[in-house]
C-alpha cells in the first residue's frame, strides 16, 4: 500500500448539501477499491488565482489516503469523470 494525497476542487457555489454528496462518493470509491482514508481535511473556500469553469473561488478538500498502485489509476480515472469536481490533484507520497 502506497501513500496518496488527494485533493479536490468544487464550485465556490457548491452548497453544503452537494460538497457532502461529492464527499460521499469519493469515500465509497476509494472503499470500494480496498483504500483507506486517513484524514479529510476541508480548506474552505478559497478564491482563484484565475477562473476556472467560469468560477472566481473554490471549495477544497484534502484526503490522506492509502491505495495500492492499480487502484491509484483507478480512482484518478473516475475523479476525472466526476462532474462536480472542476479540478483535483493526485500524488503519491514519499514514506
């Protein structure tokens, strides 16, 4: 198992109900790929340095996590194809 840093970037719009809905379907993929979150940590909203989709601020969301490497290629596949999530990042972190 590898170590993974994710993070996620919603519409600075989002309400709390869709960020929980977001939320929750990360969680549930990276479970159903046998990763285990570590932590989630929530920035807030924050404004961009340049728009992005048309929006001037955005929610970000960190999650610690572990996944082996096949699964890492996985779950970056599906987050791409998620359309409330205007831009993420995954690395993998040194141990």
């Amino acid at each position: 198992m590898n170590n993974y840093e994710l993070t996620i970037v919603l519409s600075g719009k989002a309400t709390e109900a869709k960020k929980k809905s977001v939320l929750a379907k990360v969680e549930k993929l990276i479970n159903s790929l046998k990763g285990k979150i570590k932590k989630t940590d929530d920035w807030g909203k924050i404004e961009l340095s340049y728009k992005i989709k048309k929006e001037e601020s955005g929610i970000f969301i960190l999650f610690d996590l572990e996944l082996d490497g096949p699964s890492a290629k996985i779950l970056n596949e599906k987050v791409r194809l998620e359309d409330d999530i205007m831009r993420y990042l995954l690395i993998r972190k040194e141990k």
